[in-house]
C-alpha cells in the first residue's frame, strides 16, 4: 500500500514527516547502543525488523494476527503510546501501522475506544470435522471402548436432543447465583484469592455437610467431605486410590453407567458386570464374583430406574461389613415424582460405602461442582490424590454455591425444576403409549430419563438411534450401557426440552423405527 497520505492516531493525522522521522528513532541506552524494544502483544520484538522498514513490518505482523485468528473481530489493539512505549519506537511509526490496516478496512479507530479490528481477510475454512453419522454397535471397531464416542454424539447437531443425564438447563438460577456472587465477592478478604484446602472451600463442605443431613439422611462433619470437579472426579480418584491399595477388578452393574465403567478402566480398573433386575444388583451374583469393591447406583439405577429393595440393601451391607467396599453414586436421587424418598446407604453404614454427589443433575454439569464422602481408613489417601490432580476446585463457585445451599435458594430450585421436569417426564409417557405402544416403559417414577425396551424385537437398537439421529433426533441405545447381551432399548432424557419437542423427538422415533421394517 502507498504511504502518501497522511498518518494517523487517535488523536488525528499526524504529518508524515514525522513519521519518517520515527523510522529511525528509537530510545538509547547510555554508551549510545540502541535499546532491545518488545512487547507481551503478539510478542512483538523488533530484533529481527528491518531498520528502514519497521512500519511495514508492524503492519505486516498485525495482518498476519488478524488473518489467522489470534486477533480476531472485536479485539482491541494496544494504544498506540503504550505499544510504542514497549517497543522503544516513536509514537508515529505506530500510529502509521495503524493507519495501514485502517485502509484496507481492517481496523477501525473509535476514538477513546481505542483501536478495533473489524474485519479479517477471508481464509479457506477447514473441512468439517466428521460426526458420526451412524450409531456404532459397543463392540463396533468405533464403538465406546475406544473411548469419546459419547463425546463425540454430544457434539453433533440436531433438531431435537433426547440424550440422558441432562436436566433443564434453561432453568439455571441466574437471578439467584448472581445475587450470591455478589455478596460473596463483597465480603472476600485478600487472603481470600490465594490458594486453599485442596479438600474444598471450608464454607461448601459444612453446606454440603449440611444439605446431605437434610435431604439425604447422611451426617457427616465437614471435615469428612471432599469437594470433586463432579462424580466422574470422585470417581477418578477412587479408583487410583483403590488401584494403588492392590484392587484391581470392581463390580458394576449391568446395564449401567458406560461413562463411570470407561472412567474405573481408564484408571486400570477391570470392571466386571453384575446383572440388575427388578429388585437391583443381585447380591448373591456380586458375592460370588469376589470382587473387593462394587459401584452402584442405589436411589434410582442409571438406566434402569428401579431402586435397590430391602432385602438387597441388607444382604450388601452385610457384604461390606465383611470387608467389601461399596460405592455409591447418588444419581438423580433428588428427581423423584411418584415414590417417597430413597434413604442413602452412606446414612446406614458410613465406614462401608464411599458416597459421591453433584449438583449437574440439579443445577448444570458446566459447574463441575460435587462431593466425596469416603471411610476414614480412605480419607487421606483421597485428599493427597486430590491435592496432586488440581489443588482443589475454584474457589468462588464453591462459595456462591454455599450461600445458595444456605439459603435455601438451592431447595427453592429444586421444587419448582422437580415440577416442570414432572410435566415433560408426563409429555413423553404419552407420547410413547400414542406413538410406541409396543415399547416396554422403564423408571417412570424419578429421575430425568426413561428406559425403553423392544422386548422380542429383532433389529439392533444402534439401527434404530442411527435412524433417528439421520432424521435429527438424538438418543442413547441401551446396547451402549450393557455389558452383557439384552433385548433392544433406547434411554431417552425428557429434562432438558419442552414438551412440544418431546412429543415431535417420539413421533420422529416412531417413524425412525417403522422405516427398520
């Protein structure tokens, strides 16, 4: 681009004799040795700048950051006194830069908002990475044991996402989380900011402590609860402590779970299945395994949704007195709509069973807030292993989630999602019983999901949740959280839609299924 016109700063044209002066200055040192000029921005060093080219040079790196996205649209370049200030030039050479991009439409100057990019040169867009485009069979050379297909399903676009394990996001309590942010922000000390107790922030723990003994049945002290990044943490950390005391295969259920089977094997934990019926885990079957440890989910079994009965709950505990270690992921104990509360097995054997919670079934899984309860004979060796896996969690979260618990703004939630989650869970139990009567209904009365069965049926639930994904509908297949063989199922999450869509994501299954022949 010519230089013939005039340069230009934020505060006007300036002339361009002057700006040919600035080619040449720079700052000196005494002994008359030019200084080393650089700056944190893009790590501008102007080592390497050709002595009567420096402007181009400048403008020429500019380009370059706006071209490929490390400045993008709506970033704010360095005034041109500071980012000359650290490069030891005059205040011209930069504003001339400027000015280059300016012409060319690439920035723009707003006066005391300073310098802005506002356009970047177009570039070729990458090719889009590939999503499934069907649903792999488990045992598939794709398929979930090598790892992130869920990830990967969740990524994909679609019209309308029946997925498990997310609830009504669209209820998240701004008004109320906001409100606790600020008051916590404005009694913060200082001190406050530095590092804390990698167990988690000691005003969450005694709120957990708290909130377990109210809804829960559980009392622990403060000093028993160890804040996790949610229960795939609790899990994590487990199963290195487990690993590392010589444990080596865990008992899960089956079905179950397919993200806490990945996460116990990802440690090196073999995890052997156990069937569950209507009753629960068979106990006799985990007795006979002879396996040290077992993963459960008592309250409301993921996917099945039945609860562990009396006589089960006694027979493991009896299990676990004898030696055995129970761990129980509380999942979704708190969505319940047609039954009375689940007591926890924590609340009737703490030095057998190690408990884990979230709020990402109550709240949203993006606050990655949990907790972990362990025996004592554990709890060390779990607070070193949180220690050396992140110092512990952010601290402000755990804070304004305390204020919340306190409060009683977190039960105040929970009423009002526990009613509309009610409504939806309503909507898909009539939209199956219209559009799929010949599917078998499973865990209808907690919750955010339900599990269908196809029983008899001959096609292969993957074809079907590859049918619909192609028709926009997004599900789980039951064969991906299975183990063992079973009849052909669908895990489908009603919490996170309107109803309207609930209904339309059915009809679309149905048509889904009809066109399998």
């Amino acid at each position: 681009m010519s230089s013939c016109g005039p340069a230009w700063s934020h505060n006007g044209p300036v002339s361009r004799s002057k700006e040919q002066a600035a080619q040449g200055s720079t700052t000196t040192v005494p002994g008359g040795r030019a200084a080393a000029g650089g700056s944190d921005f893009l790590q501008l060093d102007l080592t390497g700048a050709p002595a009567g080219g420096r402007t181009e040079w400048l403008a020429a790196r500019l380009r370059g950051a706006i071209a490929d996205g490390t400045l993008p649209v709506g970033s704010r370049l360095p005034a041109s006194r500071v980012l000359a200030a650290e490069l030891h030039v005059s205040r011209g050479l930069v504003t001339e830069a400027y000015q280059r991009l300016a012409e060319t439409g690439q920035v723009s100057g707003r006066g005391r908002g300073g310098t802005v990019v506002v356009a970047a040169p177009p570039v070729a867009a990458p090719p889009a990475a590939a999503g499934p485009s069907a649903v792999p069979a488990p045992g598939g050379p794709a398929g979930p044991a090598r790892g992130g297909l869920v990830e990967a399903l969740r990524a994909v676009p679609c019209r309308i996402d029946l997925s498990p394990g997310v609830p009504d996001l669209a209820a998240f309590p701004r008004t109320a989380w906001l409100q606790a942010e600020r008051r916590v922000l404005a009694g913060l000390t200082p001190a406050d900011f530095g590092y804390g107790d990698p167990r988690g922030a000691p005003a969450l723990r005694a709120a957990v402590a708290g909130w377990l003994a109210r809804n829960r049945g559980i009392r622990a002290a403060p000093d028993e609860v160890v804040i996790v990044a949610g229960v795939a943490q609790a899990l994590a950390l487990l199963a290195r402590v487990l690993r590392d005391d010589g444990v080596r295969r865990v008992v899960v259920e089956d079905p179950g779970s397919l993200g806490a089977r990945r996460q116990l094997a990802h440690w090196g934990l073999e995890p052997v299945p156990v069937p569950v019926d209507a009753a629960g885990l068979d106990v006799s079957e985990l007795r006979a395994c002879g396996a040290a440890a077992v993963l459960l989910t008592p309250a409301h079994q993921f996917p099945t949704g039945v609860v562990l009965d009396g006589e089960r709950r006694r027979d493991l505990l009896g299990w676990a007195a004898a030696g055995g270690l129970v761990i129980e992921d509380d999942y979704d104990a708190e969505h319940r709509y047609d039954r009375a509360p689940v007591p926890a097995l924590r609340a009737l054997m703490p030095e057998g069973v190690c408990y884990a919670g979230s709020v990402s079934k109550l709240l949203a899984p993006a606050l990655r807030l949990g907790w972990l309860l362990v025996p004592p004979r554990l709890r060390d060796a779990v607070t070193e292993a949180k220690r050396y896996e992140d110092l512990g969690n952010p601290v402000l979260a755990q804070l304004v989630l305390a204020r919340l618990m306190e409060s009683g703004a977190l039960e105040r939630h929970l009423r009002f999602v526990r009613r509309r989650h009610r409504r939806r869970r309503d909507a898909m139990l009539r939209a199956l019983a219209e559009r799929l009567p010949g599917a078998r209904v499973h865990g209808a009365a907690a919750g955010l999901h339900l599990m269908v069965t196809f029983d008899g049926a001959r096609f292969e639930d993957t074809d079907l949740a590859s049918a619909a994904l192609a028709l926009g509908v997004k599900t789980h297949p039951l064969s991906w959280h299975r183990m063992r063989p079973g009849p052909p199922g669908l895990i489908l999450g009603y919490a996170a839609g309107p109803a309207g869509d609930i209904e339309e994501g059915i009809a679309t299954l149905a048509a889904a299924l009809d066109g399998l022949g």
